[in-house]
C-alpha cells in the first residue's frame, strides 16, 4: 500500500498540499483528480523525493519511502522527459539500466513493450521524429521498462487518440490485474470512471472525496428511470399515488421517479407494469463528473 499521512507542502505563502491523507492500496488501478493547482503533482513528486514536504510522511508497504525503495517505482511525469535527439530504444536500455537491469534485459523489455504499444517499427527512430502521442506512449514503456511495483502517472492519457487511449488503458488494467499498484491522474473524467475501481479527488492541497466509483456516483436519493410504451407515460403521473415518490422532469422519453423514506421500488415497478407494457426500469446514476463538480464546489464553498 501507498499511504501519504498529513502531508504539507508550502511554497512561501501558497499551501499546495494542506496534511494530505491518501490510501492507495495494493494492485488498484486508483484515479487521482482535481481541478488545475489542486496538488496533485506536487503529491507525485514527494513520493519520489522531487519534492521535499515540509510536514508529514510518505510509506511504500509500511515503510517510510526512501532512495532505496524508488528504482522500484515508474513515474511518467506531466512533462515529457525524455531525450529527444536519442534513439527510442536506446535511451530505454539507457533508462533501464539506471534501474539495476543488466543490458539484455532492458533491451529485451524494452522492445517487448514498444512492439506491445505498436512502436517496434521505430525503435530506431530520433524520439523528436514521433508524435506527441507515440511520445507519450514512449513515456510510458520508460515507466514500465524496469517492471515497477508501483506506477505514478500524471494525465498518462494526455495526445493520445481513441486507438492510444485504448491501449494505455488496457495496459495500467493489466498492470493492475498482476499486482502493480497504479495511480494516475486525469482530467478526463469518463475514462477514470471506466478503469478505476477507486479515486481521491483534490482541492487546494486537501482531500475533499475518496471512495469506490461505484459508491460515490449512486445518486442520493435514489433515482429510478422508467419508460413505459404508452403515450403520456413519461409524465409520471401514474406515480402520483405512491408513497414517498416524487415525479421528476421526464428524460429522453421516460418518467424519473426520486424515492423518499418509504418508497418502495418494487412497488414502483408493480405500478408501472399496471399501468402499461415496461420497456426499461433502472437507477440513474450519477456520472463522475457530477460527483467531481459537487466535491470541488463544496470546498470552495468551505474555503
């Protein structure tokens, strides 16, 4: 487990991390959020000792991160850090061998990643003759080359198309799935909801929402979406009667129905049958970015 403890930051009178308290546990795949200047590099950076923190601790496994336990970590920072007049694949060996690996090794994974990411064919290449997104996806076989326990991305999906997008997701779920304990941060918000089980969302420096994605985007209270095939139906009347339901605004053709204390869903469901042929009954969920805004805006609303 990954686990920052009250960590604090300062730069003169800016606080960019305020006694951070963060759990990232063992082989998750753990979405790191918040809006522009939150702290979230900044946090990336103390667990490698970028960034000294002026107050709190930073563990690996139970231990106090030290120069000792890092050749263990990949980081593929915000901005690229790579040589650009270098050889792709040499400069991997390169960075693989900084790592302890002997030179077979780190050429050979090297290479099984570039032909993994669809980049063997430019493994020869000058990385500045790439695209920013096959840069990006060097950037990313430079986090993975020494086969790290524990991945730190900052916005890894960032110049990637839908192809890249795809790629670089299946990769941290599978790097995940063998163990490596993966956090990353993304301002795109639909992709942390697809491949995160967990996230921690930010705000100047504080921890404002953590929890499993599919806790923190049930809506509250809960929301049912009904669609019936008769004429009128989405109006929700049909559900006037019913205790502790309130009709809401119908939504592409079907009726929204909040339940209160009492509401009963079956008994929604047994109504709504009554009332006609039922084509679809669901709870409406909250997207993550509805769950982001609402986090983000109450602490600003608390500062």
């Amino acid at each position: 487990m990954l686990q920052l403890a009250g960590v604090t930051r300062r730069y003169g009178d800016v606080v960019a991390l305020d006694h951070l308290d963060l759990q990232v546990p063992t082989g998750e795949l753990f979405g790191f959020l918040g809006p522009n200047g939150a702290g979230k590099t900044t946090a990336m950076r103390t667990i490698f000792g970028i960034t000294q923190p002026d107050a709190g601790s930073i563990s690996w496994m139970g231990q106090p991160i030290t120069a000792a336990e890092r050749p263990r970590f990949g980081y593929l920072p915000e901005e690229r850090g790579l040589y650009p007049g270098m050889k792709v694949a040499d400069q991997l060996e390169y960075l693989g061998r900084l790592h302890g690996m002997s030179r077979a090794d780190a050429r050979s994974e090297s290479m099984a990643w570039l032909d993994r990411l669809g980049l063997a064919g430019r493994a020869g290449d000058k990385l500045e003759t790439l695209s920013l997104g096959n840069q990006q996806r060097v950037q990313l076989v430079a986090a993975l080359v020494h086969r790290p326990e524990l991945l730190v991305l900052d916005e890894p999906f960032s110049g990637l198309d839908p192809v890249g997008v795809e790629t670089m997701g299946a990769v941290l779920a599978e790097r995940a799935e063998a163990g490596v304990t993966v956090l990353f941060s993304s301002h795109q918000l639909d992709l942390v909801e697809q491949y995160c089980r967990r996230v921690a969302i930010i705000d100047r420096g504080r921890l404002v929402v953590e929890g499993a994605v599919a806790d923190l985007t049930v809506a509250d209270p809960p929301v049912l979406d009904i669609g019936i095939d008769i004429a009128g139906a989405e109006t929700g009347a049909w559900a006037a009667d019913l205790p502790g339901v309130t009709i809401g605004e119908p939504h592409d053709g079907r009726s929204r129905l909040v339940l209160g204390p009492g509401a009963d869903a079956q008994a929604v469901l047994a109504a709504a049958t009554h009332f006609g042929p039922v084509r679809h009954f669901s709870y409406e969920r909250r997207r993550l970015s509805d769950v982001f805004l609402a986090a983000v805006r109450g602490a600003e609303v608390t500062a």
